[in-house]
C-alpha cells in the first residue's frame, strides 16, 4: 500500500503520523507544493500526483489561509478540486489542520477567520473518542470550517470544529504530527513571533512540548489506527 503526504511548505515533517503509516506497511510518498525558495511568494503552480497511485492521501498543514485564494490560489483551487475529486471516488484521505479545511472546502463546507486562534496544548471534546481521542492536541490555526453538508462532526472546542468524517475521509483541525523537531522548524520560520503575539512563550511551548512528546506519539499512534480501521477501512481490527 502507498500513501501519499502532501507538504505545503518546507517545514511540514510527517512526524509520528508519517512513522505509524510505516509500521503499517504503507510505502510513503511526498509531495512538497511551495518549496523554501518560494515560500515569501506562494502563489505558484503545481501538478498534483495520480489520486490512482495511491492507497491514502495525507494533506498536511500550512502557514496560509485555506480561504485565502488570492494569497494561494494558483495551487489551492487545483487542491481543492483533487481532493474532492479522490474523495468522491471513495480514496481516503486523512486532512490535517489546512488539509481539514480543505477537505471542508472540497466538500461543499467553507473556511474562514476564526475569531480567535487557537495556539499550544489543547484538550478537545470528541464523540468518539476511540477515533478521535480528547488530546491534549496541539493546535495552531487562526481559521475554522463550517461542517459540511452531509459530514458528521466528532470533536470540537468552544473556539471551533475539530473534527468531522465522511466517507473514508476524516478531517482534524489540530496537529497529530507534531513533535518537537516540528515545533522547532515553525518557530524559526515565523511561528515564535505568532506564538508572541498570542501572549505566550514559545520556550516554554517546546519545553512542554519535548516533555510530553512520548505521550502525544502515542495519542497520534491511536489516531492514526482507528482511521485505517474505522473509517478508511484499510488495516483489519485486531
């Protein structure tokens, strides 16, 4: 089996999400869209793989808005279109943070502003927490979806949706790939002055983060098997 990773920006390892789908068996492919070179000018062109090669698609985050067409739009309007298209043909696709919300868009949903962000350790109320556990999660986005239509949402926070399936795609407004190397790379590519910004000390967010790393993998390794049990149907129950 083959999944495909699609980074938007340099700085979007596959962390404990890209080492469960290996334990599974999965050959892992990458696609990267704006490369460092480009990332100060995003809105640029791509061709997106065959959905045909593969077995699960991961669309991973990015510092962009998912609303944001005329920032993007080049390459995110082409995304969206991909992504619905394997979705309706019933390919899963596992949406992580701005690959949520552009399952959302794909599937008749929006995205926009939030008003609030939501940055750091955040505990999430699922309805079903064997798929989605209650976390914490790390979060950082400043944008939200509107559930769309025919999805059922299985977690959120009072700030926002953060999480909904269907079909064989679930969407999750949080980050289960993080990790400290992760963490790091966000902060020296813009992400400690926005963490700043929010009131908050990003060296106490990685001293946090490398102190419940062990924990986190093992919630992102649960996650991970319940959606290619439950809902992509791609690994037998055990």
């Amino acid at each position: 089996m083959r999944v495909l990773f699609v980074q938007h920006d340099h700085v979007s390892p596959l962390g404990p999400v890209g080492e469960r789908f290996a334990h599974h068996g999965f050959t892992i492919d990458t696609h990267l869209v704006v490369p460092e070179v480009a990332f100060e000018s995003p809105n640029i062109s791509t061709t997106f793989p065959p959905v045909a090669d593969y077995d699960v698609i991961v669309p991973l985050g990015a510092p962009w808005g998912a609303w944001d067409d005329d920032c993007i739009g080049r390459w995110l309007l082409p995304e969206i279109a991909w992504l619905r298209d394997a979705v309706n043909d019933g390919m899963p696709v596992l949406g992580i943070c701005f690959g949520g919300q552009l399952l959302a868009r794909a599937l008749g949903g929006s995205v926009a502003p939030a008003p609030r962000s939501e940055i750091g350790w955040t505990s999430v109320w699922s309805d079903r927490p064997t798929l989605v556990g209650e976390g914490p999660w790390f979060q950082f986005h400043y944008d939200r979806w509107v559930v769309p239509p025919g999805a059922v949402e299985i977690a959120r926070t009072p700030s926002a949706s953060q999480a909904f399936v269907w079909g064989r795609a679930l969407a999750v407004q949080f980050h289960p790939e993080l990790d400290p190397a992760g963490l790091q790379g966000w902060l020296d590519w813009g992400g400690a002055s926005k963490v700043r910004d929010d009131g908050q000390d990003p060296e106490v967010m990685m001293a946090q983060t490398i102190a419940t790393a062990s924990d986190a993998r093992a919630r992102t390794f649960a996650l991970v098997d319940a959606f290619l049990t439950e809902v992509a149907g791609l690994v037998p129950r055990r």
